[in-house]
C-alpha cells in the first residue's frame, strides 16, 4: 500500500521485491527479512570489511529506515478479536529493521513516528544531512517503540486461554508522561501526570479554566469515583478527598441540592462531580458557589455558557473507566489491590438490633454504604434515602 499511494503522487518507488530480486510470500509474512535489506542497514560505513561484503553481494547501503509498526494494540483493544487476528498483526519485519537501524544508529537514521517527519525535513533542508545528536535521539525513541510494542502483545497474549490473574505475576505500570504539573502536593514537590488512554480522570478532557494542579486531580478522582456508584442522577462534593456532601436523586439539580445541604460551609472551595450531563439549571445553582472544579460526562451548551463565565472553574470532561487495580506507592515497591465494588445485599444482612430496620431506613442504608467507601477510616456517615446528613472521618 505505501508504494501504490506514493506512485500515485508521482515520488519515484523500488518495491522491496525489487531491491532483494526474491518475491514477497507466506502471505506477506515475509518481504523485508534478506540480507540485502539487513544488510544495507547493519552495515558500517567506516568499517572496511563490512563495505568489502556489500560490494560483493551488490548491496546498496540504506542511510533511513522510516517504519510505521502493524497497529496491534488497536487491533487488540477490540473485545471480538480472535487469536488469529492478534497473531496476524504482530509486525516482525518492521520491528527487525527499527532494532537494526537503531543499533547502526551513528550511520542510519530511524523514523519511528509521523511527529518526527517535518523536523527531520527541516532539518536535511537546512543542513543536508541529520546531525549526530538527532540520529541518537531518533535511535533512542526506536528502542523505546519496540519495547512498548513487544510489552504491548505480551500483555494482551496473556489474557488469551487460561483466565488472566487478578493480580499479576508482573506488575506493569509503563505509561508515558501525559502533562508536567506546576507542582506537587505542596509547592516545594515536583509532579506529573502520567496515562495512556481517554477514560477515567487521567484522561479526562479539560474545557475550561486553570490548569489542574495535583490536589485537583486528586480530589476530581474522588468525586468521580463516588458518582460512578450510583446509577440514578448523582452529585458529590468533595473536600481535600473526603466527601463533604452527596446525594442521589430523581434529578441531577435536586441531587447537587441535597448534597450541598449536607455541609454548605465545606463545600466552599471545594470540588464536585456528577454522574450525568450538567444541565443548565444545575449549572446555574453551581455558579452561585466558589467551585475548584468540577468532573462529568457532559455538559450542555447552556451549562458550559454558564459555567465558563467563571473564569477560574475547572471543567473537565470524563469518560468511565473499566475497572482495574488499585495501586499505591510505599517505600521500596508497590501495594496492588482490586477494586473495592463490594455491593449491599439486604438478604445477607443479619439485622443485630432489637427491632428490623424500616423499609426507609434499609434505602437509606444503601445509599450510605456507597457512600462510605470514599471516606477516609475511620469513617462514619449519618444518611437519609438519597441524602448524606453528616459525614465523619478519620
């Protein structure tokens, strides 16, 4: 496909079959593993033996290898790929010629992304050729693509036949650095957000207002987290991780209410998230609260008119997250647990008081478990159906 689009805009094209006098087969599982394919990128200019072997075999140096891997993790991230579809995808040739550049990297430059392109460009226009400095860089990133790509199948092989583990063997927690922050938890401390995909907060997009600090998103993961529990419309105010206020309700404007009922004063500052599209009614009664920042799924037009008259509100847009481990950082390694979805059956309650809990107060009680589980230990929550009336912590 690449040398059809590239003949089609009239740019000169040897098809590698071409170049190696040996045809493509095993269909397409082998076109560019030859020697004079290796070879012409192994080989080093200043070594004599080496320019004496090319000479004899007639093969032609190669001074750039571009290379655009298969996609298996798109592939992979399919629920109805088959092994056969994950084994077809795994590229060996484009792998085998990235290492092979990398590693001649002082004669040979490797492209291994399209971000790469217009500098590379820039810079033969400019100068004729890639500077040492550039060819370095490029044979780093090389290195790193084929090990995140060979990371990437086996991790996806893994789930493939037996169940996979629920807590791993090896704990992989690679993921590029997604932003610098402007610091830390105090201002002293250094800090980054790292994340590979879109959903949950990591990957939430922001809309509006201030750059998020680390203690934003700290505090939008635990709001978010608390909303997510309940499937009717939901808010949940949260200050410095503990909730200050939540609520479930037939609406999303009654449920932010009810939740600001709970403790109006702590709210002050603090930061809310909400488990439906903010509408514009909810909107309007957020604004007339100092608000940090707020987690949902969507907003309306009205909504976000509203709420982006707030200068200084951070507005970030969440898509859910699938579950997954809960990791912790301690001094020498890493503490892994599942998460905690633990759910509130009323027929395996065993009731312990002299009298049955009313049919209220068993609803109240559902809501107040959920709810319970983002307050720091120990932790204490007085509920009504539907209402948080006073959380306590620590």
């Amino acid at each position: 496909g690449t040398a059809r689009l590239l003949r089609e805009n009239g740019i000169s094209v040897r098809d590698v079959s071409e170049v190696t006098g040996f045809p493509e087969m095993l269909d397409g599982r082998v076109k560019t593993m030859h020697p004079k394919i290796t070879g012409a990128i192994l080989a080093v200019r200043a070594n004599p033996s080496h320019a004496a072997s090319l000479r004899e075999h007639a093969i032609e140096p190669i001074d750039m290898v571009v290379v655009n891997l298969y996609q298996f993790e798109k592939i992979a991230a399919r629920a109805d790929a088959s092994l056969e579809d994950l084994i077809e995808n795994i590229d060996i040739g484009g792998p085998t010629m990235i290492r092979s550049a990398a590693k001649n990297w002082q004669d040979v430059a490797v492209v291994t992304s399209p971000a790469d392109y217009q500098p590379i460009l820039d810079e033969l226009r400019a100068l004729g050729n890639l500077s040492r400095e550039t060819k370095w860089k490029l044979a780093k990133q090389a290195f790193h693509i084929t090990a995140e790509y060979d990371r990437a199948i086996g991790a996806r092989l893994a789930q493939v036949g037996d169940a996979p583990e629920v807590l791993p063997a090896v704990l992989d927690i690679r993921v590029p650095r997604r932003m610098s922050l402007r610091y830390g938890e105090n201002p002293h401390q250094q800090a980054a957000l790292y994340a590979s995909g879109d959903t949950g907060i990591a990957g939430a997009e922001q809309l509006h207002g201030k750059e998020l600090s680390y203690n934003n998103l700290v505090d939008l993961d635990a709001c978010w987290c608390l909303v997510c529990e309940f499937s009717d419309a939901a808010a949940a105010i949260i200050k410095h991780t503990n909730p200050a206020g939540c609520a479930e309700q037939p609406s999303l404007v009654e449920a932010y209410r009810k939740a600001l009922e709970c403790d109006p004063v702590s709210a002050f500052g603090g930061v809310i998230g909400f488990n439906r599209e903010v509408d514009e009614e909810t909107a309007a009664g957020v604004a007339r609260l100092f608000v940090e920042a707020i987690a949902a799924p969507a907003y309306s037009a009205a909504a976000l008119a509203i709420l982006q008259a707030k200068k200084n509100i951070r507005l970030v847009r969440v898509k859910p997250d699938r579950d997954s481990l809960v990791v912790k950082s301690i001094s020498g390694g890493y503490l892994a647990q599942t998460s905690d979805d633990a759910s509130f059956d009323r027929a395996t309650c065993e009731v312990k008081t002299q009298r049955a809990p009313t049919t209220e107060e068993w609803t109240a009680l559902e809501f107040a478990w959920k709810v319970v589980k983002h307050v720091k230990s120990n932790a204490i929550v007085y509920a009504r159906a539907g209402q948080t009336v006073a959380v306590g912590a620590g």
